[in-house]
C-alpha cells in the first residue's frame, strides 16, 4: 500500500455530510412509499370473472368471492384452479406494484426488497 493510505475522494470522516442527507432521505422515502404500497389493495379474477381474489401490499388474503353459479359439486378440481390462479394473479400485483414502487426511489437499484 502507498504512504499516506487511501486516497480517494471522500473526506477521512467518511461519507460527507450531503451524501449522509440523501441516504436518510431516501430511506424515509422508501419506508413511505413501502408504508402506502402495503395498505393498498390488489384483486384478480380468473375464470373470467367467476373467483376474484383481493390482497393486501402485506400478501395477506383480505377478500374472495365465488361465483355460487359456478359451484359444480362434480368439477372441484376446476374451482380449485380458478381460486389458485386469481390469488396467485392478486399477489403478483401487489408484489410487482412494491417493485415499481422501490425503483422509482432507488432508480432501479435491487435492495432485495
């Protein structure tokens, strides 16, 4: 190593003060932004329009409706798939509008949120 040790461009104390500020800011921005995408809602249907599920931004199951003119004793297994695919669709909008969301503040960096 070179006398006099590291020789970049940040100050000895470590990250300067304005880079400290915008770090914080972008925190706050993050659990703000985080905080609201969490209390939206987000609902799917599959089976065009028959189950409809809703979710929180928290990927909990808030709401589920079914069609009772489709409740076929004898097709289950076709409900079954229906309810999957409607929550499955639920969540992967809440997840994708929580992605959206962070990469508007971190400008597309992945903080594995």
């Amino acid at each position: 190593m070179a006398k006099g040790g590291f020789r970049g461009s940040m100050p000895r104390g470590g990250m300067n003060m304005n880079m400290l500020k915008q770090a914080q800011k972008m925190q706050q921005d993050l659990l703000k932004i985080q905080e609201e995408l969490e209390n939206k809602e987000y609902t799917a249907s599959a089976g065009g329009g028959v189950v409809t599920a809703t979710v929180s931004g928290k990927r909990e199951l808030m709401a589920f409706e079914i069609d009772p003119d489709v409740v076929d004793p004898e097709d289950v297994e076709m409900l079954q798939d229906m309810v999957i695919a409607a929550v499955n669709e639920a969540l992967r909008k809440a997840e994708s509008a929580m992605a959206e969301g962070m990469s508007k503040i971190t400008g597309g960096i992945n903080l594995g949120f």
